[in-house]
C-alpha cells in the first residue's frame, strides 16, 4: 500500500530543508520554520496555516479542498505541476496574509473549479499576491473573487482561461499575459489598481465587466474575439 504522509493538529516546523516524496495530506495545524520544503508527491490541503519564511515548493499534484478556510501566512507557495490535475475547489476560502505569494510556475497548470463562489482573500498585514507565470482556468459556474476582502493582487504573465463562470479581480494587479474569456463567462475589473501592461492579450468572445476601481492600460492591448 502507498505511503501516506498526514497532519491533523500541531505544528511542524522545518529549521532544515524538508523533502516529501510521498503523499502529504494536510488536514490541520501548522507547518511553518526556515528551512525549504518540497513536496513531490500529491498534496491535498483541506485545512490548516502554512507560514514561515523558507521556500515552499509543491511538485506534485497540489488538490486545496473542503470547507473550512486554509492561511498561507509570510509564506511564498509556489506551484510546479504540469500534469492539469491540480485544482482549486475548496468552499472554504484560501487567506493570503502578511505578504503572501501563492505562484503558479512558468508551464504549470492549475484550476479553479465549482459551482458556487470560490475565495482567495487577506485577512491581515501587508498586501498579498496571487502570481501566475503559467497556466491558470477558471472552470464551473460560479465566481472566482480575489479578492472579497484585504488586498490580493492577481499579477498574469502567463495565460489565463475563463472557460465557465466569472472571474472578480477586487484588489488590482498587473497583466502581462493572456486572458480569454470564452462566451458565456465574465471577467470582472471590481475593485483596486490593474494595469494593463505591454504583452496583455484579451481574447475570446465573453464579457470583460469594470464596475469599480481602475484599470490602466499602459501599451497597446489586443482585444479580439
């Protein structure tokens, strides 16, 4: 049987470089420390913090889940996985706090998905960043806020694909990437400063909606369906 690497409650702290070649369920408690981790298993993330200052870097296949909330506190989360099954479809919201960045690596796939509304908001201290260098799909009917609440800026330089539902960018950013925006979906301007930077792409034939905030656009943008 398969080796399985579980938290529940406590805290782990990683004063030395940590490597997970296994599964790494992460069901509570806290993992946080200086030393670098790596996980090149699977990892499910259904509750609990992840804060500290050394690197974090997830391989395999990241699954955040379940109801209740998760904090990446401090922490730079980046995501490496190129096989399209990670994804986001967690009814419980993911808080990016004190200055957290949550990437999605150059040739990395990840995707949001549900039928109901999905969160990535700051509950506290400096201004946190959703960074996508790679692939990023908003699937499902419901919406994608980042953010409700606090400041995340969503910065793209990768391609960004709203395929169902909406996609509410409430705390600003900076676009260098693709957005597509196929028919029937919303990408939503809702908030905060977004500058529309050279190398923004906006295709597809849905609705690009600004009901609130700025959006600069700063180089010649596409805009074609």
């Amino acid at each position: 049987s398969e080796f399985i690497f579980t938290q529940s409650g406590g805290t782990l702290n990683t004063a030395a470089p940590l490597t997970v070649n296994v599964s790494y369920t992460f069901s509570g408690g806290t993992l946080a420390g200086t030393g670098d981790v790596t996980i090149n298993g699977p990892f499910t993330w259904s509750e609990g913090t992840v804060s500290g200052t050394g690197g974090f870097t997830v391989n395999g296949v990241l699954t955040i889940t379940g109801a209740s909330d998760k904090t990446l506190d401090g922490r730079t989360l980046r995501h490496t996985n190129t096989s399209g099954a990670s994804l986001f479809d967690s009814s419980g919201q993911l808080n990016l706090n004190n200055g957290a960045v949550f990437r999605n690596a150059v040739g990395a796939l990840f995707t949001f998905s549900s039928a109901g509304s999905l969160f990535v908001d700051h509950d506290s201290g400096a201004a946190a960043t959703f960074d996508n260098q790679g692939t990023v799909t908003k699937r499902g009917a419901g919406v994608l806020n980042a953010s409700t609440i606090g400041s995340v800026n969503f910065d793209n330089s990768g391609q960004v694909n709203v395929v169902e539902g909406t996609l509410r960018l409430g705390s600003g950013g900076t676009q260098t990437g693709g957005l597509d925006v196929s028919a029937g979906t919303t990408l939503h301007f809702a908030g905060g400063t977004h500058n529309l930077n050279a190398g923004t792409n906006v295709t597809g034939s849905g609705s690009v909606q600004i009901t609130s905030g700025t959006v600069n656009v700063a180089a010649t943008v596409p805009i074609s369906s």
